[in-house]
C-alpha cells in the first residue's frame, strides 16, 4: 500500500520518459503554429504590470499586446538583457547548459514548445503530459532510513515509540496523503491525461522537459522541490496541498481542489483561471576558492551514512574551483536566499569543514553592498533575501512586530511626548496589521526584500542597514562554515573570500496558475 | 611557540592535580575557621536584593545579615526548598552525583571548604591555587583539524589560501592571544599563585575541585566554557578578554585588566571589587524515550570523523532511558537556553535521527506552559529562555526593535489618530533605546525571560504568547529532531514525547567579580 505511489511511479516514469525524449522532436515541430494564440493566456493587466516593471522604452510598452507576439517571451528578453549585476562568463554559461539548467538559446525553443504543445486553443489550457511530483511522507522517510538501516517494519513500530513518536498517527497522514494524489493522478488519466508520478529521487530535468505541466502533490516544500527543476518559464507549476487539515498551501490551489480535482481541469480547460507568474532570484559567485557545486539538503539526509564515509575517504578532493567567476548558480529561489554560518554540518562535513562552534546563533560575519552602494560590514543570525512569494515565507516571520511590542512602543511614545492618544486595543491591532502588510508584496514584482536576521551591534559592527526592497544585493563572506540556502533545500559553501551578486532576472520567473475559491 | 600553552598545561597539570586531590582533606579543615569573615564579602545592598527576589518570611529578611552567618548560604538552601518545579527523584540525584555534577552535600561541603580556603581575611580575596582556561584559537583549530587528516603546516596554509582565508591573520591573533595568557599566567606566578593552565579538552571537575578560582583567557564564549564546569556556588569564575581588539567581553573583566592583570590582582587582595552572583537556569527533563546524555558540541567538532565512524556502527546503542524522569540535567545555563529543530546533523546523527529537512527556517513544534499556566501549542524557529546575564546577549537580538521598525510603526500610529507627534530622529532614538533596554536586567535577579523566535501563526497555531518575564517554563516536545542547547556549547535531543521544565534556583548561581573601569 505504502509503496504503491514509489512502484506506479518506477515503471510509468521509465516508459513515459523514453516516448518523450524520441517524440520531443515532433511536439517541437507542433508547437510552432500557436505563439500568437499562447498570447491570448496574459491577462492584460498583468501584462502592463510586467512591461511597467521591467522597464521598457514608452515605445515598446506602448506596442499592443497582439502586435507584441508572445509578450512575455518579450518582457523575458528584455529583463534579461537589462538585468543589473555582472553577466555569466562564457565558461560559466557553457556549464550550465551542460548541466541542462541554463536557459541558453537551445532551451528556451524546446522550454517554449513543449511549454506550447499543452498551451491553449481559444484562451484555455489543455496538458497532454503532466508530470506529479509527490511529496516523500515523513512514515515514508522513517521507513526508508531504517530500512536502509537493516531494520523491519516491527523494529521501526519499536523504535518510533522509543522515541515517543506515533506510529499509527504516521500512517494515517501518509494514508490521507496518497489518497489524495491517487484522486490527483486519477482525474488526470480519466481525461486521457499522461501521467508520470515520481518522488523526490526520481524527479529531474528531463521529466520536466517531457511534460507540458508539473504538478506539486504535498504541501509548500514540494512546490518549491517541483518549482526547483523548472527553468522553462512557459511550463506551468500547480501544487496541490494533500494534507489541507495538517499542511499550509500558500503555493498551492485552494484546499478544495484537493478532492475536486476534476473541477480544477475543467477549469483550466475553460480558461477560468490566470496565469502568475512568480519572479525567482538568480545567484552569482565569484571569488577565491569558492566551489559552486549544489549540495540537495533533503537527499542527503537519508543517505548520510554513505555521505559521510564518502566524505571521510575522499575529503581534499571537492570540485573546488579555481576560476574567480562570477559563476551563475544552477538554482533558482522561489521564497528565498539565506546566508548564515553553520546552516549544516553535512554540508561543512562535505568540503571537509566542521564547524567551529556548533549553536543556531553562532554569529556570520559578512559584508553587504545594495544596489551598487557602499560596503557596510555586518554581524548578524545571518540574512535573507526573499521574493514576492518568499515574503510570505520565512522572511515575513523574521520582520514581523507582535502586537505586545507595539503596544510597548506606543506606550514610550506616548509618555515620552505627553500625547493624549488613547491606547485600544483596537488601534494596537490595526498598527501592527498595518505594519506587518507593509513586508508583504506581489510574487510578481521583480524586485527583493533584504532583511538581516537578527542583527548583532557593538563597538566593532554596526548595522545601519537592516531591511528593504532592492533589486541588487551583494554579500561578502567573511564566514568560517556558512552556507548560502536557497529555497531550504539547495545548499552552497559561502566561505571567506566568496562574493554572491543576488538579483532578479525576469526571464527566470516561474509559471503558475491562480483559481478562485 | 603555538603549542607553549598546551605543552606547559600538559604537564603542569598532571602535576598540580596529584598535589591537589592529596592536599583537599587539609584544606576543608583550614576551612571551616572562616565562614563569617567570609560574609564581609557580601555587600548589604546585593544580600538585600537577593532576600527578597528569594521571598524569605518578612522575619527571615529582617535578620541581620551578620547574626545570618554566611548568608547566600542560607538564602541559597531556601531558594533551593523554595523552588518551583518537580523535585529530581532521588534516582535521578544518585545519577547526578556519580557523574560528578550535582550540588550533592558533600559536593556542598567540599565546593564551600576548597572556596574558602582562597577567600580573605579582612575583606579581600587571595587565591592560592588557580585554574586558568584558555581559549583554542582558530589557528590551534585548523591546525588540530588539518593534523588529524595527516597534513602539514605547509598544506594547512596552501588550504587555508584555497579557501580565501589569511593564514597570516589567523597566527597574529594566535599570537595576541597567547601573549595575553602568558602575562595573566606570570602575574599569578609572580604572586605564589599556583597555576594549571588547561584548554578545552583538559579542563574537568577534577581541576575545578583543585582550584580555589577559574580564570577563562579568551572571549564571552571561554567564559561560558569556564562556569560549565563550575557547580560550587563559592568558587568564583574570573573572565580575561585576551583579544580586546576583536571579541566581545560581556562577561570578563575591563580590557584595560588584560594588559595590567597584576592591577587586578592587587584590588582582589585589596577588597576592591564586588562579588556577583550570576544566576543560571537549570533544566529537568521527563517524558518517554528521553535521552539525558549531553553533546559536547566543541569537542565535537575537531573529532568529527571518529564520531560519524563510531555513530554508524554504534547508532542503536545510545543511552536512551526508559525512566519517565523528571532527571535534573547536568548542566546550568548562564546565558540560555535555546530549543530548536535541526540545531546539528551531528547531534540528530548520534541519536541516529537525520534532519528530515535541512535548513534553518525548519519550524518547530511544541507546546508551552509558564508559570504553571495553561498549554499552548506553537509552530515558531525555536525558543528562548534566559537569564539576566543572557538578556544581553542572543536573546537581546531576537527580541530588540530597529529605529527603522519604530519609526514606521509610530508613522502609521500618527496617521490612524492624525495625531500631531512630531517624529524626529531624536524621539525615534529614545523611544527605540527605551524599548531595548527594557528587555536586559540584572544578572543576579532569579528570573527568566522567555521569548518565541520567529513565531508562525496560521490557522492551526496562534501565538499568543510571545515573550515575558517568568519564574518557570514548560516545554512538551512535538518536534522529529529537536535539540536543546545550554549556552550553545551542551546540546539534549529533544523530541516527541519529552518534557522539559526549566527555571532559576538560586542554588545554581555563579560566582563572579565585578571591578571598575
């Protein structure tokens, strides 16, 4: 039963990939008639707001979007081109598109027509091929990692209770869970819909490139796991929350499409829906000694056993490069980039540097430059720099005031200026809503909220600059064991010497679909 | 010359150590003479403070302090009767004292006679046998790291050049710092002092025992280091900031006493200083499947690769009890403690629990109770419990508010009540100072701040509350790979099904000195 999802997903997977990869060629041919229709998708305000945000001459914006052809592919160049921050090196460039993540020219015709082969006739959207990307249940991961470890199903029933886990209570969230993207799977084949269902392991570039749509089955962490091998910004992204009771969805349909999914494709169908598309943020590093090679902090995890001795054995030899860069990073981040000291130790263990002093809040050192300003040295928790989707995200509950602090803080104020200001609880409320809304902003704004969590001033630091939206970010390490966290699950050393220029290119935005309640 | 401090405490230290544990029955007798002179040391003032916050009987706290003996001893045992929270099981106490750490009565007895036989006659305090911790330099720790993988100092510094790191800075402030200990250690010699010099891994109760003072030579963090072993409430902790330049020094004493340690000296002798009684907080933990076995995590950093190998075949061998508790953990905390998902892979690996995911913005769930209130469940980034000492350090930065926050939240205050408050930076600056400083007291007062960090309210948890003063806090784990840490040096597993209580008793407090500018 529990493996059922892992097994359907094993042959399906193989079988799909092998029809995709020979009849890539044809849908690529296919996709060539509809640009101008695919046009029809951008709802127009949203197509002003983007050409307003990325800034084009009065003459271009002014361009009806019909006469603009695809607009977004438009915008995309655009962004592209007018993106701030230093341009990926040749040599960079070539590596990434070996490695299947850059968006080089090639990608983006075969991004663009696989994208189209599922894209509309007559405004609304029909797959052909959809590949879900199911979440691994947390019974799931306890079995495999004992398992792993030689273990049965009674000892692990044993040993979850040694630790006061619930045995039972894992397997009925894992048993709602696979229900759900059994209904998933289920619809979509019931309207004679492709469907390749694969976990974690087995979900990578080239699934993504075979299908016309992936769909996230879990919560927030499996879009952002679905969203992080999506680098074609006309292949849709659509999460379903399998856990509405115990999981937040703010990246994924309304809960209700959980066990309606059929009424979700009948309204993609009909074009009742809009598209969205999410800004993601682009990473460059340069400097002496820095290795860009991503680390999967979720893979790792189960398999730490061989990581280590494999570490153990081969530590001096990481991929550490010698080039200065700037190398543009295989990653994209749809919440956030977090840098700060001793994120990992199996990250650290990887480029055979343990941490010094192992606490949450070992201090990063680090020097910070926004927009092109001056460099200001820093000592903090560390920093995040978050999209619009991201600011809703950890971000939001770094910067956030509790109604306790701004009562205190009216209170001073008002002592301080003898003010005859009456203190409800009303009035704390609507203050705090207020200021708290002021940290939120649209996933389709391409600009970066930089904020420093927990700052840390003395005789040595000090912090003027705490927080605001940019669209550059520059971080100096000055870190002994830190890391640079995408999206909490792609992990890269960021040790002294590294330089990370952190921005928004708009051609990385990801495609998403919004559906009312 | 780098290794001097190790090779003279290498040896000096066996030494002192036989010398001592011969010589303690003769110096409890020489003791017991002068536990009244021993008063004089306690100014009125400080005794009155610490009467009261130990709420004696209003006729206890009349009694004069000299017909009261010596009287943090009584004020001590009453807090201990007095306080809150589950008494350890005698089981548990047995426990405690055969690891050595518990104040047991002969602990008591032996702690007070060792103190003593360095405290005054005539008001001033002149140790005869001396402990001086010294901090292990970022140099002394690479050098140790890169030597245990077979390499040489040459291959240290190409490595360190490869990872952007300065070779040359790193042996300066190596340097500085020996320096620094070598003038504290000579002007304890100069004085007939007897002095054991130890690093980290040799400094254990044993030594403690021996000494009738510790002095810590490094930072805040060598501080802490120092008064883990320290469970005699008589044997004062002296703190050396050995690199002044570079390290906050909170807890050790002026920088100007770095350079000029004899001058110290001399007002010890003198009486010219003040006694501080710094309370810690102490931890009892219950539930099924605890784990009392604490984690160095300093020691393991440098001896990781052993400690992975040994994990891996060992890894279901831990001590795990099957006692539901309350155990009296064997730790006090003198800045905080701090509870937390996926705090360190090491410490979930030597449980044999890898993190699930793997970054910093994992949520953690558990439920609260304060002061014997009701439970509430909270999803946050961890929490927070301190002491006054610890109000200044990582708490103070979870909790404190940035001019720029203030000033926008009395922006939309003045906009709500059109109020006529003409916000100038000045009052921006008073208000924000008077909201932090409200958040610091004194080390010596016998209660906790508590403080969620990065709360998540949605629409299955709602943090009420946030922060406050308490005497007691529970915690009920619901987290999968939890850590408690104790001044982020000692780590406890802390998941599902544990219970933690945590609170002041008097009892736990730390010796130390205060001398002017």
């Amino acid at each position: 039963m529990t493996c059922y999802p892992g097994f359907l997903c094993g042959c399906r997977c193989a079988a799909s990939r092998a029809a995709a990869l020979h009849s890539l060629l044809k849908y690529q041919a296919a996709a060539v008639a509809s640009p101008l229709l695919a046009g029809l998708l951008l709802p127009g305000g949203l197509q002003r707001r983007l050409v307003t945000r990325s800034r084009l001459s009065p003459a271009q914006s002014l361009l009806p979007s019909f006469a603009a052809g695809f607009p977004p592919q438009r915008l995309l160049q655009q962004g592209s081109s007018g993106s701030p921050g230093p341009g990926p090196e040749p040599s960079a460039l070539g590596q990434q598109s070996s490695s299947g993540f850059a968006l080089s020219r090639l990608d983006q015709r075969r991004g663009r027509s696989a994208g189209s082969a599922g894209l509309p006739c007559g405004g609304g959207f029909r797959p052909t091929r959809v590949v879900v990307v199911a979440k691994t249940t947390r019974y799931e991961f306890e079995q495999q990692r004992y398992r792993y470890a030689g273990l049965s199903e009674e000892d692990l029933k044993q040993l979850l209770a040694l630790k006061g886990s619930n045995y039972g209570g894992l397997l009925e969230r894992h048993y709602i869970h696979t229900k759900n993207v059994e209904h998933v799977v289920d619809s979509l084949r019931n309207e004679q819909i492709e469907v390749c269902l694969v976990k974690r392991r087995e979900y990578d570039e080239d699934t993504v490139r075979w299908a016309d749509a992936v769909i996230s089955a879990g919560g927030d962490g499996t879009m952002l796991l679905a969203a992080s091998k999506v680098f074609d910004r006309f292949k849709p992204v659509i999460g379903v929350n399998t856990d509405p009771e115990r999981s937040e969805g703010h990246l994924c349909l309304p809960v209700r499409y959980t066990h309606s999914f059929p009424e979700a494709l009948q309204k993609f169908y009909r074009g009742e829906f809009r598209w969205q598309w999410r800004q993601r943020i682009r990473i460059y590093l340069e400097g002496t000694g820095i290795n860009p090679t991503p680390v999967d902090l979720h893979e790792q995890q189960l398999s730490q056993e061989q990581h280590s001795r494999a570490h153990v054995n081969g530590r001096f030899h990481d991929q550490r490069s010698e080039v200065s860069g700037p190398h543009l990073l295989p990653v994209r981040a749809l919440n956030e980039v977090f840098i700060g000291e001793s994120l990992s130790s199996r990250v650290n263990y990887k480029s055979c540097k343990p941490s010094f002093k192992f606490s949450l809040h070992r201090a990063s050192y680090y020097e910070v430059s926004v927009d092109d300003g001056p460099w200001e040295k820093q000592k903090s928790s560390g920093l995040n720099v978050c999209t619009g989707t991201g600011s809703k995200a950890w971000s939001y509950n770094i910067n956030k005031v509790a109604t306790q602090a701004v009562e205190e803080i009216l209170k001073i104020a008002k002592k301080h200026e003898s003010l005859n200001l009456p203190l409800s609880g009303e009035l704390i409320q609507k203050v705090t809503n207020e200021y708290n809304d002021s940290l939120l902003y649209s996933p389709e704004e391409p600009k970066m909220f930089f904020s420093i969590r927990e700052p840390i001033a003395n005789r040595v630091f000090s912090s003027s600059l705490q927080r605001g939206f940019f669209s550059k970010v520059c971080v100096r390490s000055r870190c002994w064991d830190a890391c640079m966290v995408v999206d909490g699950g792609t992990s890269f050393e960021f040790n002294d010497g590294a330089i990370a220029s952190i921005l928004i290119n708009t051609e990385d935005a990801l495609l998403t679909v919004l559906l009312e309640e």
